[in-house]
C-alpha cells in the first residue's frame, strides 16, 4: 500500500487502519525501562507503603506515579526558554 492510501484511510477514518501495521516491531517512545536504586530513610519506606495500602497499589507504583507527576508540575512551571536551551 502506498502513503497516500494509508494517509487517506487513516485521515478519513472509515477503515480500520491496525490490518496494514505491523505492530510486532512498534515500540513506545520514551518508555524504555532503566532500573535504579534508591536508598531512602526507614520512615519513608514505612510512610509510602502506608499510602500504597490506602489506595491499593504497589509500593514501585506510588513512586513511579508521584515522581511523574512531579517531573511534569515542573516542565509546565519551567520558562520555554529552558526547554529550547535543553534541546
């Protein structure tokens, strides 16, 4: 299938456009998985497990979740500059 017909197809949105993708090799961007270690103080550990239990996740999900939110609170704070700069 050539571009134009799959930009048609998918532009138009009437065909269901997932027959002409390989979906084998797709892969998100920016979401490889790096390990780290991270040493915190005992009362820490004890607090985020108590909220962990609270609303029913994992330990690893609250800070994934916590850090996340974080890290994007501090990108929409940041001057655009900075972000140019950056790249």
């Amino acid at each position: 299938m050539k571009a134009e017909e799959f930009d048609r197809k998918f532009d138009e949105a009437k065909e269901d456009i997932l027959e002409d993708l390989d979906l084998s090799t797709a892969r998100r961007v920016n979401q490889e998985h790096k390990r780290i270690n991270v040493d915190f103080p005992a009362w820490v550990v004890e607090s985020l497990d108590r909220e962990a239990t609270r609303i029913g996740v994992t330990r690893q999900s609250i800070i994934k979740v916590w850090l996340v939110e974080r890290l994007q609170k501090e990108a929409a704070n940041r001057p655009l500059e900075d972000d140019i700069a950056e790249g």
